[in-house]
C-alpha cells in the first residue's frame, strides 16, 4: 500500500479546498506537500508511482509515498551523486546506474566528456515512461545521447552477470532499503560491483538521513567494507529529504580516492567544462562534504 494520505485543506479564506500528500516515511514525523495539480498516478508491477505539481516545488515525483525528486532541488541530490564520484575517480569512462528512472543522473554522467559509455539500469519501466512524459526539465533530453544505453531490467541481475572490470564507476540511485530497493544493499549485491569495478574503481549510493536513518549508513558500510578498500561518506542538504543530511556512501578498490584537494577537483572540473556551469556542487563543497559530523562519522567502520 502507498505511504501517503491525501487530505483537505480547510482555510477560511480558500475560496477551494485543497487536497495535499502527507508524506509518511516516518512513524515519527511527516512532511506534506499541496498537491496544485495531480500529473500522474499509476500502480506498476513494483510500486505505486505518482507525479503531482506543487506551486513552489514544481512537479515531485513519490514512490510509494515517498519523495524522491522535485523540480526545484533535484540540482543538489543529482549533482552530488554524480559529479562527487565522477571528479574523484578522474578519469572515469564507462559508467554504471542502476536506478535513477527520472534520468537526472544519466542526464549529469553525460555532462563529463570523458565518460564513453552510461549504462543506466531501472528495474520500473513505468517510472521511466511517466518521468519522460511528465519531466521532461530533470531529464533534459539525456535519453537521445548516443552515449546513454538504457536496459529496463533488474539491476541485481545485471551486475551479477556483467563482466569483471567492466566499469570504472556505479552509481546507485535507489529508494531506501525497503520494498524494490531492499536487494540492492545485499552482500551479494556488493561483491558483484566489487568484481565488475576496475582497479581504482569506486561505487555510490545514498544511504539515507542518518539523523533519522542511522541503520542504513552503518549497515551499508560494514557490508561494503567486506569487499572494497575504502569506505567513506559524504553529505549534501537536500530541503525535501527531510532531517538534516543526506548521506552519499562511497567505496571503492585500490587506494582512496576521496582526500583529493580543492585545486585537483578544480583541474578536473576546467577540463571537463563543468567548473561554474552547477547550482550546488563546486570543488570547494566536494573537498567539505566529505567532513562529516561526529554524529554521522562514528556510523562508518
């Protein structure tokens, strides 16, 4: 069943009522958002899929009930799933997603000119289809880019039948690890993208709020640590992730990567020319992400 409820607005001085989504992710806490217009809402062979307008976030998609994205901060997530691991790897040329049907990290992989090949993974196809449709704005036209392979399929199966050292990074933008996205933080999951990754190849994916989700960046990143070198994290302040930071965990083969100075991420952001063209990444705040909270660090091993 969906985690939302949608319910009125009775402010006097509405002329109409208004129907909004109460977010329900937490037992604890909620956030709502006014739904202005309803897009989209759809029950796939995996979740409950739904677009809505909202007059000062601009069209948000949930999944089960759950944000994922919104037009009006979707720069921040995007850009630090992607160009953080991207700049720190440095010369990344085939690259994995699984994941991520809006098409907004598809969209920033392309933007580095390095990158040969994007590999883009989603288990949903109707989350593709309804975002392609319904936005279009997060996407901005990646799908035609002659270096972007889209497989509508199972990502765990992907990576288990891809061949060793075949990508330099993944990137894994799921839901939180529960329903469809529970597989993808599995022990097994992690050794395939071990296996699959180059020498000096490094894996991301969110691991949640860990103000409100703890569990998820402790646990992920012991089991990582079972088959990479290094395991690290990093934050971004994301409005509509509610509770704080969000954490992007971070592992990899070889030697850690994830110290590089401001002046080297500079060099590879000029190089790329991707230096000033972002809203929220910079190489200034990929050098601090990385200098995490007591309260977030004493979670990694």
């Amino acid at each position: 069943m969906p985690s939302f409820f949608v319910f009125e607005d009775s402010e006097k001085d509405n002329k109409m009522s208004k129907q909004w989504i109460d977010e329900t992710l937490y037992d604890e806490w909620k956030q709502s958002f006014r739904v202005d217009k309803e897009l989209a809402h759809k029950q796939s062979d995996y979740q409950d899929i739904r677009i809505i307008e909202n007059e000062f976030y601009g069209r948000v998609l949930l999944l089960d009930g759950v944000t994922q994205i919104t037009e009006k901060d979707e720069f921040v997530y995007q850009e630090m799933l992607t160009h953080v691991p991207l700049f720190t790897h440095g010369n990344a040329k085939r690259v994995l997603i699984i994941g991520a049907g809006d098409g907004g990290v598809l969209r920033r992989v392309l933007q580095h000119p390095e990158v040969e090949k994007a590999t883009m993974v989603e288990i949903d196809g109707d989350v593709v289809s309804l975002s392609k449709e319904f936005l279009p704005k997060i996407s901005d036209g990646c799908w035609d880019n002659p270096r972007a392979e889209l497989i509508i399929g199972d990502g765990i199966r992907y990576v288990a039948d891809a061949k060793d050292e075949s990508f330099d990074v993944i990137i894994v933008d799921s839901t939180d690890p529960i329903g469809v996205g529970e597989v993808l933080f599995t022990d097994a999951f992690y050794r395939d993208c071990a296996r699959i990754l180059t020498s000096q190849g490094l894996i991301v994916n969110q691991c949640g709020v860990p103000f409100m989700q703890a569990d998820e960046l402790r646990e992920t990143s012991l089991r990582r640590a079972k088959f990479f070198s290094y395991v690290s994290a990093y934050v971004a302040a994301v409005p509509t992730y509610v509770g704080g930071f969000m954490t992007l965990g971070i592992a990899g083969k070889g030697k850690d990567q994830t110290r590089q100075s401001v002046d080297v991420i500079t060099e590879r952001a000029q190089k790329s020319g991707i230096l000033g063209k972002t809203k929220y990444w910079s190489p200034e705040v990929h050098a601090a992400s990385f200098c995490l909270p007591p309260y977030i660090q004493t979670q990694l091993p």
